[in-house]
C-alpha cells in the first residue's frame, strides 16, 4: 500500500555532519559507517532503496538549521544568515536528486496527482520511480525577515513549524513555556496568506493555541504523539488533538522511541531492554482515531533518522520499508481497509488537496 511520511528529515541526513549518500541501500551505508561515533552512526534506516521497496512513494521532506543556542548538527549557527545558506545548501541537494531522477518536488495540485499516478501505475517498477516530496522547514530560525518568506515560497517551500527546541525565532519549543514574540505572530500570518500549511509540531503549549488563532489555512502535526500515552510536552494533549481534529488537520504518528513509550531516558534507554515492538505506534494512532470517533484525522510521520537510529526506534524495526507491516498490524485491530488506507496516505493527501484548491 503506498504510504505517505510527513515527516523526513532527508537533506539532514545527506548533509548535517551526517554526510550520507541516500541513493545506496541502508545496508550499505551502515557499512561505511561502522566504527564511527556518535548518535544514529551505522544505524541509520532511511535511503532511497527502501523508502521505494515500502512504497514510501511520497513524503514530507524537511529543510533544517536553527540559531537556538546549544550543541546541534541542526542548530547553534550564530545568525539567521547563517542558517539560511544551510537550508539553501540543503535545497539544493533536493534539487540535485530531482535531477538524477531520485525525487520529484510536489508543490500544487498538477504535479501531486501526477506523483499518484506514477505509484499507482503497477506496470512501471517501483525501485525506478522518483520520490514524490512536499518541501517543509522545521523551526524557521532560517528565514531572515517576514518579508523573505515569499522567496521561499517560490522556491516551492509548502509548510513549515514555526518552532523546533528552545527559544527559537518566531517561536518557543515544546521544551519551552510561554507566548509567541511578536515576530511569530507576522510570520504566521503570512503563512496564512500565502497558503502556506502550518505545522504546529514542536510549538509550546501556549504557542499551539496562539498559532491556531492566527492561522485560518490548513494545519498538520508532521510528527507527534499522543500525551495521554506519553506524558511529556513533545506529545499532544487530548484537547489539543481535538482542536486539530476540528480544523480537519492530520497527526503523523512518529516512530521516534522516547515518544512512543513513557520512561525511555535518550543515550541510555535501548530498545531490546523495554521490548519496544513496531506496533505500539498504532497505539497512537487509534487515540487519535478515538478521539475523532473516525480515521480521517490520523496519519503517518515517522521522524525516522532524525538524529537519531536504531538504537531510538522500535526493536523489530530494521529500515523504512517496514512501514509496510503497519496495515496488517490496524486490520488486527479491526481497522477497515477504508480506514488503513486513510491513514497510510489518504489524510495527509486530503490536507494537500484543501490546502491548494483554487
């Protein structure tokens, strides 16, 4: 079943100190990382290969740099300026790809039923297909004034999370307490005219209900969980997932461990020690579907290798491709092909719709 992740942080992996070649098999570059240090090194699940064999045909692919303070691949750069060429480096690996046939950017109506088709269209093999990706930035420390982000609009940005961790920019973290600054109140008022889509993945508490008040377009959680599951500020509260689910929006459901599970300390905590298995996202998802009494406001946003590898995802998890065993897992649980299809694509691929109708 083709399936649709809000959430990749793609450019990241092949830039950002981690310096992967993602046209190779995971296995592959797994190998060329053995023996190195560092958090997700020869543990990365996320390339090309298996994205196509899990029909992982389209996704949300991200832009990433932040001028938060504190030690960070993503963040730590000492001015807006400076996070800006970051991004613009990191496009500019997506447009590398685009060339090499590896992904196809998706910015209206046009080119995402185009991208349908072509995963639809069992006579074309699957490994020679482009990915299709919608262009999202995690945290908009990088865009410089109000004023530049039509600039990034032309260059096909579609949504964005206003915050990321910490005091950001335009807005605080989920790890942070307070209001939007001034500042994050006009860029998400010109999100809202351009018709860019708001992620309110990784805003504080305050900043969620303020971001929502503001913006009147389409809203998506990317990559969060449920807090009623996981009792931590990174995740979700019933009332807020009720608010999304009023304004039509989606949750991706993240396959980050610590999310997906209460108690798991980061760098200490692995997943054989807790048992930690694919299915309990699904445990996620039929929250979310509980408290929508329908499947229409649930997706998937795996996070996958967002800093992160198999030492922080579920034991039983080996690459992205194993997105695939996600249906069977909801069909246990009674779940309508309707239903897994919603879910796997079908909400996310709504919101697209919505959010660029004419």
């Amino acid at each position: 079943m083709l399936t649709f992740d809000a959430h990749l942080d793609l450019s990241l992996n092949a830039l950002g100190g981690f310096n992967r070649d993602l046209r190779l098999p995971v296995h592959e570059i797994r190998r060329r990382e053995a023996g190195m240090t560092g958090k997700g090194r020869a543990g990365g699940t996320t390339a090309f290969p298996e994205m196509r064999k899990g029909k992982v045909g389209l996704c949300v692919a991200t832009q990433l740099a932040g001028c938060m303070p504190g030690p960070s691949p993503i963040a730590g750069w000492m001015s807006p300026h400076q996070a800006y060429a970051e991004t613009q480096g990191q496009l500019s690996w997506y447009r590398a790809m685009e060339e090499e046939g590896h992904m196809r950017q998706i910015t209206n109506l046009r080119e995402l039923d185009e991208m349908i088709a072509l995963w639809n269209d069992d006579s074309i093999p699957d490994e020679t297909k482009a990915i299709g990706y919608v262009l999202s930035l995690e945290g908009a420390d990088s865009i410089r004034t109000v004023g530049h982000l039509e600039e990034h609009w032309a260059q096909g940005l579609r949504a964005m999370g206003p915050a990321h961790y910490g005091v950001c920019r335009y807005a605080l973290g989920h790890d942070m307490v307070g209001p939007l600054p001034a500042g994050g109140k006009e860029l998400i008022q010109e999100m809202d005219r351009l018709g860019m889509i708001l992620d309110v993945t990784h805003l504080s508490d305050e900043c969620f209900w303020q971001a929502l008040d503001i913006h009147h377009g389409t809203v998506w959680a990317s990559h969060s969980n449920c807090r009623a599951l996981v009792p931590d500020p990174r995740q979700f509260a019933d009332d807020q997932i009720k608010a999304l689910i009023e304004r039509g929006g989606v949750m991706g459901a993240a396959l980050d461990a610590w999310m997906m599970i209460p108690g798991w300390v980061r760098g200490k905590t692995t997943p054989q020690e807790t048992g930690l298995k694919l299915e309990v996202i699904c445990d996620h998802i039929d929250h979310v579907c509980q408290l929508a009494g329908n499947s229409l406001h649930s997706g998937i946003g795996t996070d996958l290798d967002g800093g992160y590898g198999t030492e922080q995802t579920p034991e039983d998890l080996d690459t992205i491709a194993d997105l695939a065993r996600i249906p069977d897992m909801l069909r246990k649980r009674g779940y309508t092909e309707q239903d897994i299809a919603n879910i796997m694509h079908g909400n996310y691929l709504r919101l697209l719709r919505e959010a660029w109708a004419e």
